[in-house]
C-alpha cells in the first residue's frame, strides 16, 4: 500500500528560475538554455512524481541543478557509440548483431563522403536500380534465379505473405509459430499482412498427410519457418522443403492450383559451416534446390553482414516483390547497400570469407587460438593492476552465437577470469559499462568477472579492457583514501 504523500515537500519544491539561477548550470553556455530549461523541469517534475509515490527524496536547489546539469550534458554526448563485446555472444542482438568486415567499412566511408551510383547506371548514363548493386552477387552466390534486399528480414516475411497471400490461406505447422526477438510472432505477421494462417500438426510432430489435408481452393502458399532461435528434441517430426514441393507440385497437377513453397530460413547461412556438424544452419542454397519458390533470411546473422532482409527464388516473383508499394517503404539505404554489397563479394572467395568476414572467423575459430589471446589479455591487465587487487585466470568457456542462430551449439573458448579481493563483481560490471570511455561488457559467474577472449577483435580492446580493469581499481583506491 502507498504511503500517504508529504504534501509540505511539494510546496517546498524550488521554483525553475530559481534553479536556473545555480552556478552548476550557468556553466553550461554550450548548451542551448531551453534544453537546460527543459532539464531542471524535467528534474523537478520527476521529484514530483516521487513525493506523490510517497518518497521524501532531497529537494535541495543545488542538488536539482546537479541532476539537471547531468540530463542536460548527457545530451550533448552520443548515445550510440562503440562497444567492446567480451561477452562471449557472437551475433550480439544487443551490441549490433554481426561486426562488419573491413571491406564493407571502407565501403560505406566511400558512398557517405560524397554522392554515389545508388540509382545511376554509368553504363547507360540514365537512372538505374538500387537493386542492381547486389541482386547480381547473391544470385551468384546462392543460384537463385532474382533477389531483393530490404530493410530486414521481417520486412522479407511481410512482403512476401502482403503479396502472395493476402486474403487467401498460408499453411504452417503449429511447431513453426515462431516468436522472435521483440514479441515478432508469425501469427502476428500472418494477420498484419492479411494472410489467412491454417495450423497444422501438433506441437512436437506435423505430418505431410496434415498439409495435403488442409489444402482448400484458397491455399496460396504452405510456409516453413526455420527455427533458428531453438530447437526441439526427442519425439519429433517436421516435413522438409523437397516434400512440401512435391505436394504443391502434385496439387497443381490434379487442379491447375499454383502453391508456392516459401521457407523462412532466418539465420541465413551462405556456408554449411562443418565446424558446427549436426549443429550447422542450412544455406540458402539447400533450401532453393529442394524446391522452395522464395527463401528469405537476415543479413546481420551468420552472413556477417549488416542489417538487410533477402529474399531470393523465381524471377517471376521477385518481380512482383520490386512492383510491390512495401519495397520502397522497406528499401535499403546507400550505406547498408554498400556494406552488404562489400561482404557479398568476400564470399566469391568462401576460404577468404571464413578469414576476412569478422563473424564467420569467429565462429569457427579453433579454440586454442582464444585461449592465446585470452592470455595475452590477462597479462595485459595483470601488467596495470596493483598487487592484491585481484586474481587472475584463464579458463575454459562456452561462447554461443547469438542472433537466433546455432541455439544447440556449444563453442569451445576461453576467457579471463577476474576474482576481487577488494570490490566485487557488479561494481567492476557496473565501472566497466557506465564510465570506461568505450564501454566494455563483460559477464558475472559466481562473483567473478569474465571476458571472453573469443569475441575480443584486437590488441587495442584488449588494451582497453586493461585500461578499465585498472581504472575501476584506482577508483576504489581513491575512495578509500578519502
């Protein structure tokens, strides 16, 4: 039960003019004063909140124009900015999914200095397709007959069922009802894009007997959705990409029906990874030759490129796709085409893509060569930090990939394992993310911080890391000296 407000604390609350009068915020004169203005109301206006939830919280002026100053500084700082990940999660969905090759940053600093080729074509000298840039490698690449890239893979799967099954039926097996991240639901979608969704099979098990039963005169399309992001084991069955297209195929001969085959893929694979064994994503190419019309899948995944949505399969599809009004809404801008078009044209080389595209190198990275940097990562911080401080040590790890992709699959690595003997482990967590001048995120397991080598680019963050190690101890010296 809340507790009764201290409504003589509202009355004391000081005035904003009074507050803008503090020293603490009139030296703020980079900033614009309506923004400083904006921050003592918004201070103020939170103690508010605070006191009619019962708190008693200081009301003090010079303590609101601290808080204040600070909201309005933080403005002025950018609020998107690099990380170093030393979580262990290769595909961080939190830290930007997929770290670009050099290759797509240099490509992506060209187009953004100046005007670009994004709809020109210098071979005809008159407007072109932004299409064009990079339909050519992924048909290349994956053997489709068309491709079309957009803003992401949700996108992809809202395109293609807006414009192949929109009031008609899509059948999809109730084990493949996926939630991905951001409570993005298939159902969802399916009603978003005005599909008619049919269930079929149980959870656990879908038989090809319950698609061909569920098949009516409005079935437009039998939907495979991938799941990328888990897996289910023991009593289960699914019906793969070859036998949906014979049913389609048998249907259209008896009836004249067309049904399209559509797979979901997600992760997007374009090498059958063997590092990973039974664990490996399928690629793009598998699922075209059993016979899916049209395969969609992300760019920022196990491609290792950036945000994208491709969709690939019969040219006579991908046309309707270009002519459909949620190309434009969903297409890429000149920087994303760009780096996507970049990390294409690695893997016309797959040997120099598993080296020179940083995701796959880190995917498949033997795990020995982790555990070398892993020590050259300790001795970095062990070199700054002060005698007593801590222990170090290196040890053996799991990574995962992250984005929804390989859920089963354990990753050998090795990490740097930070026990404290002043401190502990939420605050170095804490000191690392908040005040390190590039944050640093690391993970707790039992009262010791690690980082995971496997997932550290270079010696520059892992003398960064080292930097922030110390850092946080320095501080911790400085306070108890005080």
């Amino acid at each position: 039960m809340a507790e009764t407000p201290n409504t003589e604390l509202l009355k004391k609350l000081p005035q904003i003019e009074e507050v803008l009068q503090s020293p603490l915020l009139a030296d703020l004169t980079h900033i614009p004063r309506e923004i400083v203005t904006d921050a003592v109301r918004a201070q103020v206006d939170a103690l508010r909140q605070r006191i009619l939830g019962g708190a008693e919280p200081s009301i003090e002026t010079e303590e609101i124009a601290r808080a204040a100053a600070a909201r309005a500084a933080g403005l002025s700082k950018p609020s998107l900015r690099g990380v170093i990940n030393a979580s262990g999660v290769i595909i961080h969905t939190n830290l930007g999914r997929s770290v670009l090759a050099q290759e797509a940053i240099d490509a992506v600093n060209e187009v953004i200095a100046g005007y670009s080729t994004l709809e020109y074509s210098t071979e005809n000298m008159a407007r072109g397709s932004r299409h064009d840039h990079c339909e050519p490698l992924i048909c290349a690449l994956t053997g489709a007959e068309a491709a079309i890239a957009v803003n992401n893979n949700a996108a992809a799967v809202m395109m293609v069922l807006s414009e192949f099954a929109a009031g008609h039926e899509a059948i999809v097996s109730r084990g493949e009802q996926v939630e991905i991240g951001g409570s993005f639901r298939i159902p969802d979608v399916m009603k978003q894009s005005h599909a008619h969704m049919v269930e079929v099979g149980a959870t656990n098990k879908t038989h090809l007997s319950d698609y061909e039963a569920a098949i009516t005169e409005e079935t437009a399309m039998l939907l495979k959705v991938h799941p990328s992001n888990y897996r289910m084991t023991g009593f289960t069955e699914s019906v793969d990409i070859r036998d949906l297209r014979s049913l389609a195929d048998a249907r259209k001969a008896e009836t004249g029906q067309e049904i399209l085959v559509y797979e979901d893929q997600g992760s997007g694979a374009f090498l059958r990874l063997d590092a990973f064994g039974n664990y490996a994503e399928p690629a793009v190419v598998e699922s075209l030759n059993a016979g899916a019309d049209l395969v969609s899948f992300s760019g920022d995944k196990l491609l290792g490129g950036p945000q994208a949505g491709i969709i690939v399969g019969r040219k006579e599809l991908i046309a309707r796709l270009k002519k459909n009004p949620l190309a434009r809404a969903m297409r890429l801008d000149k920087m994303t085409l760009a780096a996507l078009e970049a990390t294409l044209r690695l893997y016309l080389d797959s040997e120099g893509a598993m080296e020179r595209i940083p995701t796959v190198r880190m995917l498949i990275e033997p795990a020995e060569c982790v555990k070398e940097r892993a020590e050259a990562l300790k001795a970095a911080v062990e070199k700054k930090l002060p005698k007593g401080c801590a222990e170090l040590n290196v040890i053996p790890e799991t990574s995962r990939a992250g984005g929804g992709a390989l859920p089963m699959c354990d990753i050998a690595s090795y990490a740097l394992e930070v026990r404290f003997l002043a401190g502990n482990a939420q605050g170095c967590e804490e000191y690392l993310v908040q005040k390190c001048p590039t944050p640093i995120v690391a993970r707790i397991n039992q009262e010791a911080v690690l980082c995971d080598a496997r997932t550290v680019q270079n010696e520059g963050e892992i003398e960064a890391i080292a930097e922030g190690f110390a850092a946080y101890f320095a501080e911790l010296s400085n306070s108890a000296s005080e």
